[in-house]
C-alpha cells in the first residue's frame, strides 16, 4: 500500500486555497493515504462498512440496483422515514439529477442535484450561481469516483465512514470544497490515529492543507517517537521543508546514524519518483540544505567509516573537517553542528505513584544518583518524577559533584559551582524537565553524583532501574550515591532521566 501512496503523492504540487475549485482541468494535489492497522473507525454504523463505493447502499442491500430509476408507483417515500433518508435515495437512485461530474482518470458519470451541493458548499454555491455560472458536466480528475461519491453523500445526509484508505482523500475533497463539518470529522479522526507508521503521513496533510493545530500533534508526536517515525515508509510522504524542520530539531529523539539513513531513504524515494539516477551527486542535490542539519560530528568513527563515508554524500573536504574535528585537530566542524542533539537517557522500566516523603509535615526530599559515561559529553539537564496533585508550586535545586572529594564536601556544606535553583508549576503531570541555564562539562570515565533537592509533597517514582544503559553508542554506568536522606537509588526513585547531547 505504502508504494502505491507515494506514487500518488505528489512532491511539486502547490496548495489549494480554501475554497476554490477548478473544473474541467486537472487540479495536482498532495493525496496521501494511511496505512494502518486494526479496524476502521466508522462514524455512521447505518452506512456500509465494507465498502469503499456508496453505490452499494441500502437501495443494494434490498436488491435493487441503484442505477435502475424508480417507477411513479414504488412509493419509495414511505419506507425513508427522515429528511436524510429520503436524500439518500435520491442521490442513490440517481433521480432527477441535474448535474454530472465526470470524475477519475478514466472518467465516471456522477448524477448529483445542484440544491443540495448549493446549501452545503459555499464553493458549489458559486459555480452554480450568477451570471457564470458552470453548465455542462463537471471533470473531476483529482480523485477517484469511489471517493467522490463518498463526499457526495455527506453533502446529501451529514454522516460519513472514516478509513485509513479515505480519510486523506475526503480532507482534501472537504478543504477544497469548503465543507467545515467534514472537514472537522476528518481532523478528529486523524488526531486519534497518530502512529508512527501514519504520523509522517499525516504532518505532510496537516502542512499541506494548513491545519495548524494537527500539524503541532503530529510534528510533536515525530519528534517524540523519531527513531520509529524515521524507520517508516511514511517519511517519503514528507516534502523538504518538513524534513528539514524534523532534522533541525536540538531535542530530535533519534540517534545520528538513523537520521542519516532516513534522509538518504527520502532522497533515493524522491529521485525513484522523478526517474531520475540514485547516485551520491543527485543525493546530495535533492537533500539540499537538509543535509547539512545532520550532526556528523556527533556520531562515532566507526559510524563514520561504516555507514557515512561508503556512500560517498559528503565532499572531500566536509569528511576532513568532520575527522578533524573529532580527533581535535579543529575548533569546529562547519559547515556542520559541533554539538549532538539534546538526547534523553531513561533508565527505569517502570512508573509508579507513590509518596515522597516518609513524614506527612515533612515534603522535602533528596534524590541523587552517580554514574559515569564513557565519551565526553554535556549535561542540559534532567527530568524529574512531578507532583501528583492537580496543581503545585514545587522548589528544585540541582547540584552536580565531581568525585568523592566534593561529595564528602557536599554532605558537610551543600555548596558547589555548579548548582541550579528554579521553581516549576506543576498540573497534575507525571514527570517535567529541569533544563539548566548552560550544560556542564561531563568528562569520559570520571564519575559524577547528580543531586535534586525538591519540595513536593506526593510524586511518581521510577521502578525497575538498570545499572547499565547504552545509548547513541554511549556507555552510561550507575551506582547508589552516598548522600544523606537520600531516596533515590539504582533500582528505583525520581530521576527519570539524564537529558545530554554529545561532545
């Protein structure tokens, strides 16, 4: 299904305005459709769920072939009991259409009644009213008949089945034709269908058409879940300045070598569907600036050697100062970033809720962790397990120590450079970030202790910790921090994560 999608996904088509419509020309658009699985979701269990054309209706479920037209005697009136039921029918049954649409690639007759395509579309309203008014058949060549006759029926009874396969299609049918409530429908249904085999898929939609709200869920959800997104058929569906803003992200959760990888995947798609060569020159010409928001820098020499170099995407002179840069031979590494992106390292398996502190009158409460990391790294921050209360004032105070030294220092007198005070409103959420104003400095196999101070007085807290995490070819070991009133230990506690990016 996947290559039959971006077949039909046009990456050079323009945008429609809201609104507007072109009859008896081709009109290119972005057309995409989700592939995913489980059910469809259905919005109207009295229309057919199986099908995909509204021609097999009621009127075919009796027997009756819809485009045979009723005798004056069937008395068809008395069996549809509603306004909508008795559109149907007439839609259905085809009676006394007065106008045709011509639609598909291998065109379809559609018989529909200007009445009712005038009160539901101010679009329709103006090709069919004033002094220019549209006569004659209408070409539609923008989607197929199935789902232009899905559209049509909604205009007839306000109800519509919603699938992975129509979803997009009638999205755009609805922009283009001005239509709100299914255009409203469609966006609900996309909302809850965020995965990361769609979510690609749906940002382009959402991006194409100027869905503003959608397209801050989905680009958010991509981010989140960017090492799955990435891996999935559906980036093809991006058009560059997408994947572009993707790739330019400084919290992008994927590692360097996936980034890469999907950004060759979208440039080879993009070349396949041009026909045009798959070669290093037109890679490098169709990512564009895309290609210079990959952290090469950040990645290891073996990633390097093993899955950048071979493909021979970067000049002779962006490799010397990628490998100089690592072996410290220059200041910087343009025109590429120097630094990694900011990478969450989680190191519990499970979440639980549970109280803080052990004296009801007594919130305040200490968690520190030590640890050590095998490459030099920069420390932005951590996230920490958050108030259970609907609403909260919480102080947090962070400290980072370097070594036994200054943690027997620490356990005399809390002082130290590199220390962060801020204050969090808390709503009800299970964990939140505690970004510091600049990273500190975290040395190869040096060990560090992580100490948070909070006030709060109920709080989630991890379970089932590991002791050893690898992570963007990062080695991070934990041990128990030897800190006063300290509830936090390798196997459970309030850190959640360390947020870090590569040196």
């Amino acid at each position: 299904m996947m290559s039959k999608l971006r077949n039909s996904f046009r990456r050079k088509s323009s945008r429609p305005p809201r609104g507007t419509v072109d009859d008896d020309v081709d009109s290119p658009r972005r057309l995409v459709r989700l592939s995913v699985s489980g059910p469809s979701a259905s919005r109207d269990s009295s229309t057919n769920r199986k099908g995909r054309d509204s021609r097999t209706t009621s009127a075919a479920a009796n027997g009756v072939d819809p485009s045979v037209t009723l005798c004056p005697n069937s008395q068809w009136q008395k069996t549809s009991l509603t306004v909508m039921e008795c559109n149907r029918t007439m839609f259905n049954r085809q009676l006394k259409c007065d106008v045709t649409f011509l639609v598909g690639r291998s065109p379809a007759a559609v018989g529909a009644h200007k009445y009712q395509l005038i009160a539901r579309s101010p679009v329709f309203f103006r090709m069919f009213c004033g002094p220019m008014a549209t006569t004659g058949p209408v070409h539609i060549t923008d989607v197929e008949e199935d789902i232009f006759r899905i559209f049509l029926e909604f205009l007839y009874v306000d109800k519509v089945s919603l699938t992975s396969d129509n979803v997009t299609s009638l999205h755009y049918l609805g922009r283009k034709y001005d239509v709100e409530p299914l255009v409203q429908q469609c966006l609900e249904f996309l909302h809850a269908r965020l995965t990361a085999d769609t979510a690609c898929t749906i940002l382009e939609q959402a991006h194409c058409f100027d869905e503003h709200e959608l397209y801050k869920t989905s680009f958010e959800f991509v981010a989140v879940n960017a090492e799955l997104c990435l891996a999935s058929p559906s980036l093809h569906d991006l058009c560059r300045e997408c994947l572009e803003r993707l790739l330019g992200l400084d919290d992008l959760e994927v590692n360097e070598g996936t980034a890469f990888a999907a950004a060759l995947s979208w440039a080879e798609a993009a070349l396949e569907l041009k026909q045009e060569e798959i070669s290093a020159k037109n890679v490098r010409c169709e990512l564009g600036g895309a290609l210079y928001l990959i952290r090469f820098p950040s990645m290891t020499f073996e990633t390097l050697q093993e899955r950048v170099l071979p493909t021979c995407v970067l000049s002779a002179e962006e490799e010397k100062a990628v490998v100089e840069y690592k072996r410290r031979q220059r200041a910087s590494a343009a025109p590429f970033a120097s630094l990694g992106r900011r990478r969450r390292l989680h190191r519990f398996k499970k979440v639980s809720r549970v109280r803080c502190n052990s004296r009801p009158d007594d919130a305040q409460w200490t968690a520190a962790i030590t640890f050590t990391c095998d490459q030099d790294l920069l420390l932005h921050g951590t996230r920490l397990f958050a108030c259970t209360r609907s609403s909260q004032v919480a102080d947090v105070h962070v400290s980072l120590l370097h070594q036994r030294d200054q943690l027997e220092l620490y356990n005399s007198m809390p002082v130290y450079p590199h220390e962060f005070t801020l204050s969090l409103e808390l709503d009800g959420v299970q964990s939140v970030d505690i970004d510091l104003p600049h990273p500190w400095e975290l040395l190869a196999h040096e060990e560090y202790t992580l100490v948070v101070q909070a006030v709060m007085s109920t709080c989630y807290a991890g379970s089932e910790g590991m002791a050893v995490v690898t992570q963007d070819d990062v080695i991070f070991r934990f041990r128990d921090a030897q800190i006063k009133m300290n509830n936090t230990t390798v196997s459970d506690g309030q850190i959640a994560c360390l947020l870090y990016s590569v040196r």
